[in-house]
C-alpha cells in the first residue's frame, strides 16, 4: 500500500496522536449519531490494547478559527467515550503550555482529547508553527480520518513530516478505505461496471475521465444525464440541465468511444408536470422528455438495461443517485440500482458505495450490509476515484 499499518508499530510506552474524523452531528450538548466515533474505536483499542497512550483530535462542524466556540466544543465526545468504557479526559484546548503538560501526565490506556482542532485558524491553513505545536504532543502519528484525507490542513499532512517514518501509520478505517477503493482503481477483476448519478456532469468531469478506458460500462442517471441527452439533440423539456458543459458532454462521449468504455445514457425517462410528490407522472416513450415536463427518475426500460449490465459484472462501482429519490414517486429507479447492486455482492461482485446520496439510498433500501465496501469518505472517495493525490495519503506514503 506504500505505508505502515497501525498493526506494523509497535505501541507500548509510546504516546500516540490518532488523528480521527469525530465530526458527528449534535443537538442539545448530545451526539445524534455516533457511527464516527465507532467507526475509529478498532484504531483507539488497538492502540490503548497495546500499552499506548493516546492524543485523540479531530475537527468538529466549521468554527470561525478564533478560538473556543461552546457550540463547536469536542466535549461530548469525550462524555461519549467516557460512557463506553473509556478512560478519556477533555484537554483544556488544542494546543499550547496546558495541553503539553496534559498530555505528558497521561498514563498507557488513557486518552487525551484536544479541543476541536479549527478553534485555531493554523488547522486549515497548514500553519508550520501550529502543525509542530501538535506533533510535540506525542512521538507516534495515526490517521484514522479517510474523511479529511483531501484536506491539506495541520493535522492531517502538515505534522506528519515532524515524526520519523517508523513512527507513521495508518489506522485500520483509514486502510480499509484505501484497499477498498483501490481495488476498483487499480487492480479490479472485469468487467468493471460503474454507476454514475447526481445533478452536474460538472461535479463528475474527473472522475468520469479516470474511469475511460478501465471501465468496461459506465451508467449515467440523474440530472446529469440531461446534460448529455441534450447535447446529442434529445429534447429535455424543463429537465434540470448545465448548458456551459453541453460541448464537454459530446467530447467525455467521444473519448469513451476511443478508448472501449461503453457509456450508457437513460432510454426512457419518469417526467413529470411539477417538481413535487403528488405531481402527475408518466414514462416517456423514449429518450426525449415532452416539453412541458421533467424528469425526475430513470424510466424501465433502462432499469433493465443497467440492471442486465449490473449481473454481468465482477467489479462495481456506484456514486450519485438515478432520480430524486427522497420522494417516493422518484425513488423506483435509485432503489433497484441499489438492490441489483446488493444481488450482485451476494453473487460475490465487488461492490464499492462511495458518495453520501448514494450511502443514503443504499440505507434506505435496507441493503447497506449486503454491499462489499461503503465509503465514508465523501469528498475524499470522490477525490481519490478521479486520480487526485490526497495530501493525507501522500503524507503518510512519504
């Protein structure tokens, strides 16, 4: 993988910075889903398990960067460790005289949990002084947080050079993530399939570019496939549409051609008068959607082509959902991907969710355990997938 695996260090009587991505939702002082904080508690026990101490950070919403903001505080954090079984103190702030002296005092099996790391403005800017601020805290660096991964902020590349290499390691999230997403990108068994959705071709340019020539079929839904469909002279009708992209669209279409990737657009379309849930609704009876209409979902005569190039697959991908599927006359098209995907995964396919609508409606579904990976990266997986370099995945190949 061209790193260390937190299972390569040896941790005891070492004092270890596990940089994690602990940004949960809160209401009223209260986490109100924890799946962040469990998803790093393999790295955290490994760690304690092994005689360490630990220096516990993470950032936590968008503070201003000037400081201690209550609302922004990592405080029921550490309550919620504390409930589990933890032996976690808050530390008194991120970083400074205080917060050394605390971290210091620690003991092996107890964790030190810094204040959220954007409280100070060094976080985001990378700043030199505030990233070695950090890495005198402890001797050892984990990333943990595949999530901040495309983030070239202090914590997350800037510190990590102020440690020896031995001393650098991935936790076991932050590898899972990485072997899994490299599988598709790399190495993956064929045919690869991938699905891509969502509402701007804009947002998809790069990544549908990397896959050209690996993929032996991409399938393109949602709104962005309107943007194609109209540059090839379909009508839309008052389908969602970025006319600045219509010539990027016709040239992504040719260079899929020369390079053997079979790029498949919507045949049939559920187009309705209005955007909303009692909306009057009907299947088009091609690829043109009626002027007075839009479409807001994949019609069946596509669901069966992508769903026969779904069964044919070994390797698949999934990223942006098919239609507006948080309304339920939407959601039909979404939801088969979705459970043609997890037949696939029963079938033995690899099956890689990457992209917070897709995790969405694979949870909605009710079949995100039947998937072979599911990224919790968001913008990182995304970033990753097109080819960029990700500056906490270059620090710790470094």
């Amino acid at each position: 993988m061209g790193f260390q695996s937190v299972r390569d260090l040896d941790v005891k009587g070492h004092r270890v910075f596990l940089r994690a991505d602990l940004n949960v939702p809160l209401k009223d002082g209260r986490i109100t889903d924890d799946t962040r904080v469990r998803e790093t508690l393999p790295t955290l026990k490994f760690l304690l398990d092994g005689g360490a101490s630990v220096v516990l950070a993470s950032h936590l919403g968008r503070p201003e960067g000037k400081g201690f903001e209550a609302a922004y505080s990592a405080a029921p954090v550490a309550a919620w460790l504390k409930e589990h079984g933890f032996d976690c103190r808050m530390a008194s702030y991120v970083t400074g005289q205080a917060v050394a002296g605390e971290a210091a005092a620690l003991k092996a099996g107890q964790v030190l949990l810094l204040e959220n790391l954007r409280f100070e403005k060094g976080e985001t800017k990378n700043n030199e002084d505030f990233a070695a601020s950090l890495a005198r805290l402890a001797d050892t660096y984990v990333s943990d947080a595949f999530g901040s991964a495309h983030r070239a902020h202090a914590s997350v590349s800037g510190m990590v050079a102020h440690f020896p290499k031995d001393r650098v390691a991935a936790g076991f999230l932050m590898e899972k993530e990485l072997k899994a997403l490299g599988k598709v990108l790399e190495n993956p068994e064929k045919p690869l399939v991938v699905i891509f959705g969502g509402a701007k071709v804009s947002d998809k340019i790069e990544l549908i570019q990397n896959f050209l020539g690996k993929a032996d079929a991409i399938l393109i839904g949602g709104a962005m496939s309107y943007t194609f469909l109209k540059a090839q002279g379909f009508q839309i009708g008052k389908s969602l549409c970025e006319e600045d992209k219509l010539e990027m669209s016709l040239d992504l279409l040719k260079q899929a051609k020369a390079k053997g990737t079979n790029l498949l657009l919507p045949l049939d379309h559920l187009a309705a008068a209005e955007f909303r849930e009692d909306a009057d609704c009907a299947i088009t009876v091609d690829q043109n959607i009626p002027a007075d209409r839009m479409a807001l979902d994949i019609g069946p005569e596509t669901v069966a082509v992508y769903a026969a190039e779904i069964r044919a697959a070994k390797t698949l991908l999934w990223n942006g959902p098919m239609g507006v599927f948080e309304m339920a006359p939407f959601a039909s098209g979404t939801l088969t991907m979705a459970e043609e995907l997890a037949d696939a995964a029963d079938r033995g396919a690899f099956v890689l969710v990457g992209g917070g609508d897709s995790v969405a409606a694979v949870n909605k579904a009710g079949v995100a355990s039947r998937m072979s990976h599911i990224s919790t990266g968001g913008g990182a997986s995304l970033e990753f997938l097109s080819g960029l370099e990700l500056p906490g995945v270059a620090a710790l190949s470094n």
